[in-house]
C-alpha cells in the first residue's frame, strides 16, 4: 500500500529545526492574516507591529540555527541548505525587511491605504528570499524566486493615489504589470535553463550537480551542450532578478512607480535572492567543473561581461535623472555590477571564497546603504510621487541639518568613501577582484565609481552648497522612518569604522 | 606618547568645536588660543621626539585592528613623516592664530575652524600611517575636507560649488585608481615576499619598504602607474593641476594650509615614501621626472597670467609643486635632499604669502592686482613680510628660498642624461618667470600709485603675527642650516650630503644669479608678454569636455530606456542570442549529431498531426494579420485548439480537455476584456498598428525580422535538443503500474490527486493567490472601499454623471445579449453544472478532473457576464459568490488532507471512505469511490471556479464605473 510517512517521520527526516528561520517567518505571516482580519480599523497599528515581532522571531531563531560554531547541514532531504552564508544573507534580508517595514508604516499612513496584506505581502517575499538563500536545489531556487517575487509584483502595483491635478496616477499599476510580465518571462528562462541542467546532469541538487558535471563535460557530447546553454539561460533568468544588463530594462519604470518602501526593499531583497542563487549555482555547481586552462570557470567571462555592461550604463544613465528615486534605481543598477565584479572574481580557482565573502558584505554595505537613502528620499517625497527630485533636497543643510548629514553619510557610502560601509564592501569586492586576476574589471569598476561620485555628490553640493530660495522644507515623515534612517545610518558607519566586524562575519562562509 | 595620540588630538579638537557648548560658552578668541595651543603642542611634542629618531632611524608603532584584512592602525615614524608632521602641526598653529583674526563672524568661524581642524586630523594620520589602507582613508579625509572648506562660501558663491566639486572630483578619481594601485601593491607584496604561496596583501609600510626587488614584478608598470595618477591628481600636477586655481575659493587661511603648506603635498609624501622601493624602475622615475618639469613649466607661465592674487599664488604653488616632483624622480635619491629643502622653503614664503593675501583681501576687499596698488603707506609691516616672502621665493641670497633654488638646480645639473640640456632649460626658464611673478607681488600690489576708490580699513594686528613669523624664518632659516634643517634631512636622506649655505662662486651660483636678473628684466616688459602668452592645451577645458561627455552618454544611452516593455523583450532575447551564440557551443554540438531525423515513415496519425500543427500556423498567422480583436482573439483560441487535437491524438484524453478548456477560457477572458476597450480606442491602436504609419515599413519589417530570428532559434534549439535526448528512466511507467493502490483508473487522476496531492494542494493555493492579484491589479478602487461592489440598481442609461461615450461602452459590451443568446446562456449553465459533477465524480476512470470541472462551470458563469453584462449576472446570479468558493474549496482541501491524520495515516493519506462505512459495494455499482480523492477532487473544483469567479467580475466590471469609483474613493482619503 502506499503510505505517506507521518508527521513526526517527516518533521525527523528532513530535519525541519534547520529551516525554522524561514518556515517560522511564513508561519507567522498566516497568522498575521487572521491577526489583520480581526483587527479591524486598529490594523495600521497592530499589523505593522505584528510584522515587526514576527522578523524578531525569525531573527531569533536564525541565531539559533546559525550559531557560529554550527556545521552546515541540509534539510528538506538536500533541497535546502544551512549554513553560514545562509544565516549572514538570513540577517541581511531582516533588517531589510525591518527597514521597509518602518518605512511602510509612514507611507501607508501618509497615502491613507491602510490595508494588511500590505505587510504580509511583504514578509511572504522577505521569506522566498530567505529559501533563496538556502536553497540547494534548482526546483527550490525556482519556487523561492516565485515565492519572492509574487508578493513584489502585487506590492509594485499597490499605491493609488491621485496626482495634483486629480488624476489617478498609474505609474503604479504601470510598474506592477510591466514587473509582472517581464518577470514572468525571466522565470520562463529560469525553468527552462534548470530543465536543460537536469537534462545534462539528471539532477537538480546543486552538490550532485558538481559531483557529476565533469563527467559530462568530458564527454563532450548533446549533455555538455545543454549544460553550457543551461548555464546561460540561468544566469538569463537570475539576472533579471539582480537587474543587470541588458536585463535591468524594467528597473527604473518600476522603482519609479512603486510604493517608494517596496522600491527599498525589492532593490535589496530581489538582488539577495538573485545573488545568492548565481553564487549558488555558478560557484557551487558549476565551478569545478567548467574550469578551462588556468583555473578559470568558464562562465567568468560572460560575468565579467555583464558586469562590466552594467557598471558603465548603470552609472552613466544615472546621471541624467533628476529623480531621486530614478536616479537611485540607476545607482542599485550599477551596484549590482559591482557584486557582479565579486561573482566574476569568484570564477577564479582558489579566490572563490574571498570574492564570495566580499560580495556578501557588499551587499550587508548596500542594503543600509540604499535602504537609509530611500528613507531620507520618503521625507521629502510627497505620496504623488512629488516632491522628490534633486531640486527638492536643495537647502536640506539648513533646513534639515541631521537629516542632511544623514543623507551625505549615505551618498559616502554609495560612492564608496573610507569611513562607510560602502568602502568596506568595495575594497573586499575590488580586493578580491585584484587577487583573481581581474585587474581590468576592477579598474572598471574603480573608473565607474568615479562616475557615480558625480552624481552622488550633487546630492550633497544641493543640500550643502546651495540655499533653498524658499521657505524651510517641512517635515513629512514621522517617527517611524526616522528609526528607519537612524538604523541604517548606525548600519553605515558601525560596519564602516569598525570594519573588521563586516570581515569577521563572513569569514566562516565558504561555499566553493 | 603614542602616535594615535598625536593622530587623535587634532580630530578631538574639532568635536570639541562642533559642541554647541563650545559656541555659547567660549568666545573667538577663547577658541582660537586653545586651537593653537593644541597645534604648538603637537609641534613641540614632535620636535621633542626628534632624539628619539636619531637614535632608532625608524619608530613604528601599531595597534592590531583588524588582521584578516591586513588592516590595523599603525603608525610609521622616520625622517620624511617627521619634516611632514612639523610643516602640518607648525604652520598649522600659526593659521589657527591667523583664522581667529580673518574671520569676522563667530559663528562662521567656528563652522570654518571644525572642518579645518578635522582636516589637520586627517593629514596628520596621512603623514604617520604606517599603513597603506590607513593612509588611503586619511588621504580620501583630507578629500572631502577640502572640499568641504572649498565650498565654504557656496550658498554665496557659485564659483566656489563649482571649484569644490571640481576639486573632489579630480581628487576622488586619482584617489580610486590609487586604491587600485595600493592593493596591487600590497598583493604583489605578498607574492614577493612567499613566491610560492597565495600569502594575500601586505599593508605595513614598514615590511614594504624592506621589499628590494618590488620593481621585478609583473604588475609594477600598472599598480606604478595607478599611484601616480593617484599622488599627481592630489598634489596638483599638468594635467590634472586646473583644481588648485579652482580651489581658491576657500577662505584663505584653508588656501593657506591645504592648497599651499600640506594637503597638496600629499602626493609628494606618498611619491616620497614609496620611491626606495619603486624607483629602480625607469616608468616611476622617468614618469615624476617628466610630469614634474612639465608642471614647474605650465604653472610658472599660467602665474604671470593671473590677475587674481591667490590665483598667482595657486599657479606659483604648482610650479614649485612639479620641481618636487621631478626632484623626486632623479635616480638614486639625487633628488631627496633637493626636495626636502624645496618643501621646507616653500611652506615658510608661500604660506605667508597666502596669509598676505588674505590680509589684503581683508583690508581692501579685493583680491584683483589690477585694483590694488601703492599699499605699502598703509600697511608697511604687510610690505616687509612680503618683500622678504616673495625674494625668498625669487630666491634671492641668503634666503631660506636661495638654498632651494641652489640645490634644486644643483641636483637637476648633476642628472646626467641627453636631455639633461632640456631639462635644465626647463628650470631655468621656469625659475625666472617664477622670479618674474614674485616682483610682481611686491611691485604691482605694494609700489607704485594707490588706484582710486581703494578704500583701506586696517586690520587688526594680531593678523600680521604669524605671516611675520614665517617670513622671519624665511629670513633666519639660510643661517640656521647646521643646527635646525641638517639634523633633519640627516634622518631622510641615508646618503653623506653637505648643505652650505653659499658653496662659492659656481656654475650653479651664476645661473641662479642670472635667472633674478632675467626676472628683473621680464619685470619691465611684463604687460606686453602677459598678453602674447597663449597656451593652447587646458586641463579645465579637458575637464568641462569630460563632464559634458559624462552628461552626453547619459543621455545617450537613456534612449534605450523607452518605457515599453515589446522593446525591452527584444533587447532580453537579442541578448539571449548573443550569449548562445558567443557560448560557441552550438557548432561544436551539432557537428557530431543528428539534426534530421533518420526515420521519415509516416502513418495516418502522423499526417493527422501534421495537419494540425499547419492549422495552428495558420491560426496564429491570423491572429495577427486580421484586422478586428475579436476575430483575431478567435483565432488565437484556435492554436490551442489544434495543439489539444494532437493531445488527443497521442492518447491523453485528460490533457487534452485541459488544454481545450483552458483555451477557451483564456479566449473568453480576452474578449470580455476587449470589450471593456472603446471602440474608438480599439480602432485607432489598429489603425497604428497596421496603417498610417510613418515608418511602417520599417517597422514592420524590423518586427518581421527579429520574429524570424527568434522563431528560427527556438526550432533549431527544439530540434536539437529533440534528436539527442539523453536515455533516462521514465517514471511514467511506474505511475501506470501503482494507479490501481488509490483505486482509480485512470494515472492522470491519480497523480493530481494522490501522487503528487501535496503539490496539487499547494496549486490551488497558488491558484487563489493569483486570483487575488489580478484583484488588486483591477479592481484597486472597489477593493479600498472593502468588498465586492453591489450591481448598480440603476438602468444605466439613466445616470447623468455618465458620459455617453461611456454609456455607448457599456452598451457594447452587453451588445450580445439577444433573445437567443439568453436562451442559450440560461440553458448553458445547469448543463455545464451537470457535466462538472459529472467529471468529478467520474475522474477517476475517465478524462476530466476537479480542475476541469471548476473551469466548465467557471466557463458558463462567464457567459453570462458576456451576455448579460456585469450588472445583469450579479443579480441573477446571487448564488454565485467567488470569494466564497475559494475560502469554501481551500477549507475543504485542507481537511481532507488533515483528516487522514486523525485516521493515524501520514497528511494527504488515501482513504476509503466506502469501504470504512461498507458501503463500498453499493456505491461501486454505480462506478463511484468515495475516497479522499473524491473530496480532494470537489474542492480543487469549488476552488477554481470561485478564482475564475474573481477574475470574470474583475474583468467585466464596467471600465467608466470603476473611474467613478475612484473618484468617490479619493474623497475618502
């Protein structure tokens, strides 16, 4: 007869305590429907605190699993994978989230949308992030991707509001469709490059996938070519999620558009999911076994390719916008090139583990990075989606001056000045980019940077160097965003001074 | 004392200052004493550690701070650090003492003084990092400093926004390629120092400065030349110098300190630190020798120019800047000594001459030669400090600035190669017109008619202190050689040397005697050869084209950024191509294999197939080429027709009436969704699109052709991928052979709802999300009021507020609605329901499913809203509630999932449910099981129908009325 096993098999089998980070947050998310369904007109307060609580909990418990003595182990029978990369990306996507959330809780009640599914949407896809980061399987990266992206489509298209004139702006809807549709064909791409991979290895597990490709890459046969194609319909799909070039069309249309706290989040969390999944699977699974002469993987030219294309049009197209968000939808652009340097350098026998540990804190650097601008953008946009251009920030020194030095604190960072976070996660990436032999990538990437000092400066030049012909800037945001700014800007500067903290966190992770 | 210590002061003292406390409690002057007896204290802290250094050549000192990165704050004391270390903290005093008194205002004063100390923090670290990493952010400190005190009158000044960004903008480029350089250096370090293991990066100067054959490696031309872009940008060198200028836009006493004594000549320090170890190779020496003297040549020309004082001084500072430069690129450290001086001179005239300036500009309110004039009657003490400044400066004898120019052109006429003629007549010509400049300083600003209108109100005294001082060394210093500057320059330069104050009448003596003279002489034909001089190649003019080109190729390259997403995917799929492509697997697999297949026998089936795979190409031909919606919507339903017939073919009866289903919903929901669209709208997009166009041929053929290139891949990559599949395992056969253990007959029933229940599960769930999400996407403004929004009880037609091209909107959508039709439609729905239950009640024998029976009953419901139009179906249809359905089928499902469990078998376990209540015989006559497929089977049914439920009235929903909608829904917020 055929018999499921039951539940305690199951809970014993697959070693679900490993995965709790994730399952205790997507438990907690259901309950937090029924907690929202029965609050009724107290839901702006309750959901958002709920939410909150609910990202302690997870916190907590990934503390637990991830102990740094811990061992690496596998749950869900090798479909998911905990360890220390795991755990530090887990804690990334947290914050993140805590982040958004605080700055959600203003925005909505700002633009008077005080609906609870805004919240779980976003905790489900903080989740699919986090089985992104764990997964260890194809089919898992998939299903996380979707479970990541989903929420993010729906959030995208979330804000209603009416423009000055009366009209009903539909940028949003605009983002959230264009999101939808074009994302919706990147998965088509990702399905499709995991189905050739499994068609070469006749398996979706990522380690099986490195015990037997060089089998079948020595056999040189129609396998290695689906792998190889495989390979690139991967890297297609997933880049589409980080928003690298030429798959980063959609970004500014829907930065632009989204409710400005799902533009900060998905700008983090989608590019952590997505990059945790390349590592993944092309450090993983697929370094070893592409290695042509001289230790390289065959995919780090392609990488380097990508990551130049988007260093360059990602910090030049910045520039022109006058839009801060726009401007900032351009800049996560052209930072994604820069892990993209750290992926590339990580194709490098013997630097995979240096080049992953600084794409890892890179990423810690750019999420409270950009997080904390995005906040300080929210303070002097208006929900029309007014309000948040360059012109606007001009006087802020005066007007404003905590905030100020706050928002050039972050711009710094972006830039990649000693002191912030941003300089720690661009050295280890540029370091490591240097040790693998990529000199001309990195110098690429040093040459772009000074671009992007460009336009990150003018931020600080309008709000220090000009005066506002006005009246003093009034203050838009309440106390939650201020917590949401002050976390980021401690973020900023505590990883920034005191940079062996960044450094020692990642130190234990190896995934080569 | 610790050298952090030393570090640290000055940064303490600029939070001091920053404290609100500090401005309300403690007065200018209170802040001015304490800030510069903090800097005399420094001063003479590193005067007194002199002996130390006499003894030990080198103090290191190091606090480990973070080992894994090869980073921790150490600090490096020797010679050079230490004359750095004076030159910051001594000069540093005196411009603290000289701020107190250019600044009017206190509270800008006190703004100026925390930068200002911040930044003598950051240059202090810079000198004494005994770390590469640590000096890099010290040196990236002083950047931002400076740009910070550049535009310190930038809500005033555009100039000064503009010449702080300029000056950050060089400063942080050379600065990244100098990290570059920096971590080059340090890997190649470490490879150097243990060849044979991947050691990392090596950071501490003081085990880099021990490397001898650093220059041997492979990476020295790059890393060599990246730290000279980085230390020629930051101290100013042709062709990056045009910041400098730019910068005088700071208050003068910054100009003073970071454009004159210190921060310029960071790049000089980190050239001086690193060239024992690097100028063993011709590329750094031959690079500081050619930059150097190509700077002391363009700054001397563009300072006689200059009809701005500071902007003299700026010009004058980067001639001086380039000798050190091309002093430090002559080999073997002929140069240090040479260097060493020029820095000390330097700091002393220039220093004070920048004070000068700004005391002028203090008194007269102008800083334009032409407008000042005859100044010494009223300020004689100003007259002499500049007098004995810009002679040492000329280098007259026996001036501090006569030993510099002596040994300067001592050590460049012992520098024997060709060119050594060049070079000298390089110094010399650059040496007069510098000559030249400093009688201009004293001829055109203090001589001569006072102009009218110079109105001059006297400064205080205490102003004249520290330029006095400073003039006073300049003066004292040439006899002060053997006690005072030899000791020092003993701790840096390792090679014997003599420093006489006069070494005789010589050939050095002679020329630098002429060059005075030739300045004398250029003195009396000044204004006509200012105005010949023309120089051809501007670095700002490179600059501002640079920028403007930045800006063009940002908005160049935003054109790609169209907003419609049709482009964006041919940009994916172009892009997917070129990586196949470029993979260059492609020929590679295909050569050894298969494309065609061997065996071309066909049977009926086959040609059956064949036909319907033509019709689909016909179908989809259509859908694009036929000229109405509908029929085109049509059209396409016909493709998925064609491809359920080849289903059915195969033999997969229960795909195929999946497929067909699905077809004709999808075909449904497309044309109640174009119903919705204006006819006007819809007959303009057409019109667009097929007609009327500009560049239709164009277009259409483009469009054409990347269809063609895409249709091709995919076929090619299909063909391939389907002659040489690999063998493996099919695991159908083993879902054939165990479909009998859930008690059905039929596997496609038995994998959706036993096999693989789980998954099915969490199908409908998906199911009900993306039901939701088209929810939010289309119907946001009902959804805010909360709920399902009530049929309109009104006739439509009745309504005023509509206009009548709404009207005319919705009659169309309900133009279908005849007497027939609601016949038809009335009819419909209770068949539909039969045959639902029908399927699944019999899904485990025969095809059909729960899901196919959701979507037939999902299929009539949505001819109703087709026919009779939203407002019609919603209220004879009250039954129908979506949401209700879906929380109903998703409870069931859960429970029966859940059920098996209180039955002690695993979740989602089969049961029997007959055979428990013996019943098993009774209802199996009528060819049922009542099982917990059964169950599981009712609620993906009920689930879909409410979800396809959702997205009908989502889409049926009149467009205008939603508008209306919106519109009351804004009041509310």
């Amino acid at each position: 007869m055929f018999e499921s096993p039951t539940i305690a098999e199951f809970v014993t089998q697959s070693n679900l305590a490993s995965t709790l980070p994730g399952t205790l947050l997507v438990a907690w998310t259901l309950l937090l429907v029924l907690v929202d369904l029965f609050a009724g007109d107290e839901r702006e307060h309750w959901t958002p605190l709920g939410a909150c609580l609910g990202l302690g909990v997870s916190f907590v418990a990934n503390l637990f699993v991830y102990a740094p003595a811990a061992d690496q182990q596998t749950a869900l029978y090798g479909m998911f994978i905990a360890d220390a990369f795991t755990g530090f990306l887990n804690i990334v996507i947290l914050v993140a989230t805590l982040l958004a959330v605080l700055m959600s809780r203003d925005y909505l009640m700002r633009a008077g949308i005080h609906r609870g599914e805004y919240y779980i949407l976003t905790l489900l896809s903080s989740a699919g992030a986090m089985f992104m980061v764990a997964a260890n399987d194809l089919i898992v990266v998939f299903v996380a991707l979707e479970l990541l992206s989903i929420p993010l489509y729906i959030l995208a298209a979330f804000r209603s509001i009416k423009n000055d004139g009366g009209e009903l702006a539909l940028k949003s809807e605009e983002s959230g469709m264009k999101y939808f549709i074009l994302g919706a064909f990147s998965s088509a791409f990702l399905v499709f490059g995991a189905a050739l991979v499994y068609g070469a290895s006749g398996t979706t597990n990522i380690p099986q996938i490195l015990e037997v490709a060089p089998a079948v890459v020595d056999a040189a046969s129609s396998a290695t070519f689906y792998l190889v194609v495989g390979t690139a319909l991967l890297i297609v799909g997933l880049g589409f999620k980080v928003a690298v070039v030429p798959f980063h069309m959609w970004t500014p249309d829907v930065y632009e558009g989204a409710p400005t706290p799902v533009t900060a989040l998905m700008s983090v969390t989608a590019k952590i999911g997505g990059f945790a999944a390349l590592l993944r699977i092309l450090v993983t699974a697929l370094s070893v076994l592409l290695l042509v002469d001289g230790g390289v993987a065959a995919w780090q030219t392609t990488i380097s390719i990508i990551a130049a294309l988007t260093l360059v049009l990602g910090n030049f197209v910045a520039i022109s916008q006058r839009n801060l968000k726009r401007m900032l939808a351009y800049s996560s652009i052209a930072h994604a090139g820069y892990i993209m340097v750290a992926l590339a350098a990580a194709g490098t026998a013997g630097s995979a583990d240096s080049a992953t540990q600084g794409a890892l804190v890179y990423i810690l650097a750019y999420m409270f990075t950009n997080l904390g601008a995005f906040a300080v953008v929210m303070t002097i946009e208006r929900v029309d989606g007014g309000g948040g251009n360059i012109d606007d920030i001009t006087g802020l020194a005066r007007s404003r001056p905590l905030l100020a030095m706050a928002m050039t604190i972050f711009m710094l960072s972006l830039t990649g000045i000693p002191l912030t976070a941003g300089f720690v996660g661009k050295f280890m990436v540029f370091a490591a980019a240097v040790q693998a032999g990529l000199v001309g990538l990195a110098v690429i990437g040093v040459l772009t940077s000074v671009v992007s000092a460009f336009y990150y400066m003018r931020v600080v030049v309008n709000m220090y160097l000009r005066d506002s012909s006005g009246e003093l800037l009034p203050a838009l945001e309440t106390v939650y965003v201020r917590w949401a700014i002050n976390i980021a800007l401690a973020g900023t500067l505590i990883f920034g001074i005191f940079y062996p903290l960044a450094s020692n966190l990642v130190s234990m992770v190896s995934i080569a | 004392m610790h050298l952090a210590l030393v570090t640290a002061a000055p940064f303490c003292l600029a939070l001091l200052l920053a404290l609100p406390q500090t401005r309300s409690h403690l007065g200018k002057t209170t802040q001015t004493l304490l800030s510069t007896a903090l800097m005399a204290a420094l001063f003479a802290w590193l005067v007194g550690a002199f002996p130390l250094l006499q003894a030990e050549q080198v103090i290191v000192q190091r606090l480990e701070w973070m080992p894994a990165l090869g980073i921790s704050l150490s600090f490096y004391l020797d010679g050079v650090s230490l004359l750095f270390g004076l030159i910051i903290t001594g000069i540093g005093a005196l411009i603290f003492f000289f701020a107190g008194f250019y600044f009017d205002d206190a509270a800008e004063y006190n703004r100026f003084m925390v930068w200002l100390a911040g930044f003598a923090g950051a240059m202090l670290a810079l000198v004494l990092s005994g770390n590469l990493l640590m000096l890099f952010i010290a040196w990236e400190l002083t950047s931002v400093t400076s740009f910070l005190l550049i535009g310190f009158q930038g809500k005033k000044q555009e100039a000064a926004r503009e010449g702080a960004f300029k000056a950050l903008f060089v400063t942080s480029g050379g600065a990244l390629a100098l990290i570059i350089g920096l971590v080059m250096l340090g890997a190649a370090a470490g490879q150097v120092i243990t060849p044979e293991a991947n050691s990392g990066f090596v950071a501490e100067l003081d085990v880099i400065l021990k490397l001898d054959n650093l220059h041997e490696h492979a990476w020295f031309p790059l890393f060599a030349t990246l730290i000279l872009l980085g230390c020629f940008t930051k101290s100013a060198q042709f062709p990056f110098h045009f910041w400098l200028p730019g910068a005088m836009s700071a208050p003068t006493p910054a100009s003073a300190y970071l454009h004159s004594a210190t921060m310029v000549k960071a790049g000089i320090y980190l050239v001086a630190r690193l060239s024992p170890v690097m100028t063993q190779h011709e590329l750094w020496a031959n690079g500081l020798l050619g930059v150097g003297l190509l700077t002391m040549l363009v700054g001397a020309i563009f300072a006689i120019k200059q009809s701005d004082l500071k902007g003299l001084l700026a010009y004058a500072t980067v001639s001086k800047l380039g000798a050190i430069m091309a002093l430090l690129g002559l080999p073997g450290q002929a140069g240090l000594k040479a260097a060493l001086v020029g820095i000390i001179a330097h700091a002393l005239y220039k220093s004070a001459l920048f004070m000068v300036a700004g005391t002028i500009d203090h008194a007269a309110h102008t800083r334009h030669i032409g407008r000042l004039g005859g100044l010494r009657k009223e300020l004689p003490g100003l007259f002499w400090v500049t007098v004995i400044s810009a002679l040492s400066m000329a280098g007259l004898p026996f001036l501090m600035g006569f030993v510099a120019k002596e040994t300067l052109l001592d050590a460049l006429l012992h520098y024997s190669a060709p060119w050594t003629a060049l070079v000298m007549l390089v110094a010399l010509v650059s040496a007069a017109l510098t000559a030249l400049a400093a009688y201009m300083l004293i001829g055109e600003v203090f001589l001569g008619q006072r102009p009218r209108g110079l109105r001059i109100h006297k400064p205080p005294t205490p102003i004249y202190y520290g330029p006095a001082l400073l003039a006073f060394c300049s003066l004292v210093m040439g006899f002060l050689l053997d006690p005072l500057i030899i000791p020092l320059l003993r701790l840096a330069v390792t090679k014997s040397f003599s420093l006489p104050l006069f070494a005789g009448f010589n050939e050095v003596f002679w020329m630098s005697a002429g060059v005075l003279v030739a300045g004398a002489l250029l003195y009396l034909v000044r204004k006509p050869l200012t105005a010949r001089i023309t120089f051809p190649l501007s670095g700002d003019a490179v600059y501002r084209e640079i920028i403007n080109y930045i800006d063009w190729a940002g908005n160049a390259l935003l054109h790609f950024q169209s907003g419609y997403v049709r482009y964006y995917l041919v940009w994916i799929l172009g892009s997917v191509s070129l990586m196949l492509v470029a993979s260059g697997t492609l020929s590679t697999v295909t050569a050894g294999q298969t494309l065609l297949p061997q065996d071309l026998s066909m049977t009926a089936t086959d040609l059956a197939k064949i036909f319907m795979l033509l019709l689909t190409i016909v179908a989809a031909a259509l859908t694009v080429v036929l000229r109405e919606h509908v029929k085109a919507a049509i059209a396409y339903g016909v493709i998925g027709y064609a491809i359920g017939v080849i289903f059915l073919i195969n033999h997969a009866p229960d795909v195929a009436l999946v497929q067909m289903l699905v077809e004709t919903m999808a075909t449904v929901l497309i044309i109640i969704m174009l119903g919705q669209i204006r006819p006007g709208a819809r007959l303009k997009v057409i019109d667009s699109l097929w007609s009327g166009r500009h560049d239709y041929n164009f277009g259409f053929l483009r469009d054409l052709g990347i269809s063609i290139v895409i249709g091709l891949a995919v076929f090619v990559f299909s063909l391939i991928a389907l002659q040489n599949r690999p063998d493996r395992h099919s695991i159908a056969k083993w879902h054939l052979e165990n479909t009998v253990l859930v008690n059905s007959e039929d596997a496609v029933g038995a994998i959706v709802a036993d096999f693989r229940g789980t998954d099915t599960l969490l199908e409908i769930a998906v199911f009900t999300t993306a039901a939701l999400g088209v929810l939010t996407l289309l119907a946001r403004g009902r959804v805010g009021g909360g709920g399902r929004p009530a049929p309109s009880k009104a006739p439509v037609e009745s309504t005023p507020e509509f206009d009548a091209e709404a009207v005319e909107a919705i009659q169309d959508a309900t133009s279908l609605s005849t007497p027939f039709t609601r016949l038809v439609t009335h009819f419909v729905l209770p068949v539909a329901i039969l045959i639902g239950i029908a399927q699944i009640l019999y899904g485990g024998s025969g095809p059909g499913d729960g899901f196919t029976a959701g979507v037939t009953i999902g299929l009539a419901v949505s001819l109703w809203y087709v026919v009779l139009g939203y407002d019609e179906a919603r209220r004879q249809l009250p039954w129908f509630r979506p949401e209700q359905f879906v929380r109903l089928g998703l409870v069931i499902g859960i429970v029966n999932a859940l059920l098996p469990l209180l039955l002690g078998k695993g979740f989602m376990g089969h049961v029997q449910f007959d055979k428990a209540l013996g019943i098993y015989d009774l209802v199996g006559s009528f060819g049922l099981h009542i099982t917990s497929s059964l169950f599981f089977e009712i609620a993906i049914a009920i689930t879909v129908m409410g979800g396809l439920g959702i997205i009908i009235e989502a889409i049926a929903y009149p467009q205008s009325r939603a508008a209306a909608d919106e519109g009351l829904s804004a009041v509310n917020i």
